[in-house]
DNA sequence: ATTGTCGTTTTGTAGGACAAATGTAATAAA
DNA sequence: TTTATTACATTTGTCCTACAAAACGACAAT
C-alpha cells in the first residue's frame, strides 16, 4: 500500500526565487532582442514587475554581472554588454577550481584544436603574419629562463589562434595560460633527462605555414605535442 | 596640445566589494583545501570577517551558487560540491544569449574538434565502437526527415566524441545540439537545390576508422564539413 | 566656452527583521 | 531503556528601509 503511493520520489526541491528570476531574465533577454549597450529597466521596476524584493533581484543580477553580460553604473543604470563566450568562460572558470583530470582533459582539447584549425589558418594567413610569428619566435632565441618560455609559448600559440580569424577561439586563449601554467609546472616537477626534446618546433610549424600543405602541418602539431605523451606523467593519466 | 595631454588614460574602475569578496572566496577555497561536502562558515560570519555586509556575502555566493560549486540549506548552512566544468557551463550557458556570430565560430570551432580529434579517435577505437557506429548509421538509413536527420546527426557525432575518451570534450555535444540547430535551420531556410550534396558521408568516415589513417580521416572530415563552406551564408559571413 | 553648483536618479552597501527549514536538546510516553 | 514529541536554537531566504556615491541635467558664474 504504501510503497505505490510513491512510485517515483521527487526531489522536489523548490527553486529558490534568485534562480526563478534568473531564468524570467534570461528569457526577457531573449524575447526582448536586447542589442549590446541597451539599457535595462532599474532593480526597481524589475522587483515591482517580478514581485520580489530588490535584493533577489540583485542576487541575479550579480550572476549576469560576473558572466560580463551586463555592466551597471550607479544613475545610469544597467546595460546589456555584447556576450562574448570565452571571456565569460574566463570570468567563470578559475583554475583554482579546476582539478587535475579537468586540466588534463583542457591540454588534449587544446591540441586538438590547434591540429584541427589548420584549414582555417591556411585560410586565413597572409605573408605579414609569417612575418610576425617568425619574429615572435627570433626574440626569443637565446632567452631561456622558464619564466620566459612560457611567455613566448604563449604568445607563439596565441597568434595561431587569431590568425585563425576566430574571436570564439581566440578567447580560448585565456585558457592557454592555465593550461601551459599546468604543463610547464609539471616540468618543472620532472627530472631533466626525462624530457624528451621537442621533436617539431616554432619555425618548422611557420614554414610548413608557409609553403606547405595543410595534412603536413596538422602532421606537424601533432609531433610537436607528442612530445608530452611519451612523459609518463601523460601516459599514467589515460 | 590636445592629444599629446592623453597618453594613456586609465579607466581607473574601482572593483565592486562583491567582486572583491569573489575573488576572497576563491582563494579562500583554494588555500584551505576544501573537500566537496566541507561546510564553509555562515554567511554571518563571512560578513564579519570580510568587513562586509551580509547582502554582499549573498551577491557573491549567489554566483557560486549559479556554477554548481556551492549548495545551501536553512539551518545546516553552506556546503561545497564537486565542480564540474560541463555542468556549469549548462548553468552558465544558456544558448539564449548566444547570437548569431558566435554560433557560427562555435560551428566552426566544431568542425575543427572533430578533425583535431582524430589522433584521440585512432587511439582509442575499439571494434564495438565501429559496430556501434555503423549501427547508428543503419538505423537511419531510409528515413529521411528533418527531424530525424538532427538526431541522427548527433547520435553520430556525439558518439565520436565519446570515442575520444575525453569527458570535458563529450560535455560539448550540448553544445552540439545548439550548433545543429542552427545549421539545420539555415538548411531548411535554403533553397533545396543550393545546397550541395555532401561529398563524404558518415559510411565513409567510419571505414575510415577503422582500417584507414588519421590524416585521411582528417581528410575526410573536412570534405564532410566543406559542403557548408560552399553555401553563400557561410561564405556571407567570413 | 568652460567650470562650478545644486537637485535627481539609480546603483552599491549596510543593517534590521522575520519566516521557513532543520538539526539538537529536553521532555514525555512506551 | 527506548521511542516519540515538543520546544529551542541556528542558518538561510526574503523583504524592507536607509543612505552614500556616482552620474546626469539644468542652470548659473566666471
């Protein structure tokens, strides 16, 4: 008898007015086909209209405020900001949050992003960025402080990406640095003779950028990744 | 005299205390190890030690709260939970507030996934998975409306990406979801005989796989994607 | 024409109040 | 002794009021 009085057990965990509030707001967005810098109603006239309080309203806001979709000033009120995916990825995502496995995972992705955006950049490249990376990669030689190399790694890969024209992508830069932070600090943790050399570097990527094919630099990356496969650290983690 | 008086002119945006408080929990988090089920002070106590109102202490939980990294109920107080990248990006995320340009760079961004993937795709494969496959793509066989066609598409996918054995990669496929949604509706939006057959099909990519090498996969699924590079929106917008 | 002053509006922050949930201790009942 | 009930205390969730700070408009002063 009392068993079939509840087949299914719900959670049912009432949504908290803050959460209700944000999903009317995201749909008011929506409906409303806000443009980027248009002024939304005061926390006021929301209240009044979504009949709570102030604080619930801000309580909301302040999610869509860490998302960068909104900006506020006091007087002149609150505007939309255009949304950008991966800046707001960065404001949401601190590598203080993220452990291990996920960094690990965000490191493949990354390689495989790198490999698989190889028809845009061919697309996309023009002699002057050859220019510009064959620079990047000049004012490093002889540098070799690890605080350095990171640096240049970064700025190398960060300028593949945007000759990728891809502003999503672009922004995925940001994670770059997590993701590099992480690798090189594994590294650093590593005994020297450890490290394989790199078998595939800079200039070879931006020669093959230049006068190659596309299935030869995609050939490329992946060598000039594989690198961190054949450490064990790698290999233990898959 | 005028422009030489500006060199450079800092903003000088003073950060709000609820974004200073943010910033205060998450190396509060960091520093202090926290476990997933650990309870963090009270809000009340959060307030008097960061010299701050209660009201501001809710502003900044409340964005935690959003990305799924903190859980709280009256009396027993604030606990944290286990972040997930994905499952905050589904609360972070809603594709409401994406528009059009950064949809089309997120297909994109896709089409380079699924090519820079396949090192992972060839590691990983198994004779199951090409069953699997080849099974998804017999039960579509026949059918052919348009409804069905995006699930078929992305069982098909999204089964690849599995393949991948990377979890924050398979978290993408709701991602998926929103970028098929939008190519399909630019399809259906399309006159039918401007739309050019798709020169590789999913058979071919899967006996790829299974007896052929990642640079002729890589191949052939940019000659798979290329079918959309040739319709004139694409090409509108690049 | 630039600068300064005075209202006004709106956000940012503080703090008080109370209901609801929930865990704890005390008490009554078996 | 064990179990059920009751009363109590704590903490979040929500509402409310208040006021400072910034931004804007209008208007005056130099």
């Amino acid at each position: 008898m009392k068993e079939e009085s509840k087949p299914t057990i719900k959670p049912v965990q009432k949504e908290s007015m803050v959460d209700q509030v944000e999903k009317n707001l995201r749909i008011y967005f929506k409906d409303h086909g806000f443009k980027p810098g248009d002024a939304l109603p005061t926390e006021m006239e929301l209240a009044e209209s979504m009949n709570v309080s102030r604080n619930v309203i801000r309580e909301a806001l302040s999610r869509f405020r860490m998302l960068g979709l909104i900006s506020s000033n006091k007087r002149k009120g609150i505007q939309l900001i255009k949304f950008n995916l991966f800046s707001a990825l960065e404001r949401v995502l601190d590598p203080s949050v993220l452990d291990k496995s996920t960094l690990h995972e965000l490191f493949e992705l990354r390689i495989m992003l790198e490999i698989g955006m190889a028809n845009a950049l061919f697309r996309n490249v023009t002699p002057d960025d050859i220019f510009k990376l064959k620079e990047i990669i000049h004012s490093y030689e002889g540098n070799d402080g690890s605080k350095n190399k990171i640096d240049y790694e970064i700025s190398f890969h960060s300028y593949l990406y945007k000759v990728s024209k891809n502003e999503t992508l672009y922004g995925f830069q940001k994670y770059l640095k997590i993701v590099f932070d992480y690798v090189l600090e594994i590294e650093s943790q590593t005994e020297m003779h450890k490290i394989p050399p790199k078998k595939v570097d800079h200039m070879q990527l931006v020669e093959c950028l230049e006068n190659g094919t596309v299935s030869e630099f995609q050939e490329l990356m992946h060598q000039h990744f594989s690198t961190y496969f054949e450490m064990d650290f790698f290999k233990r983690n898959h």
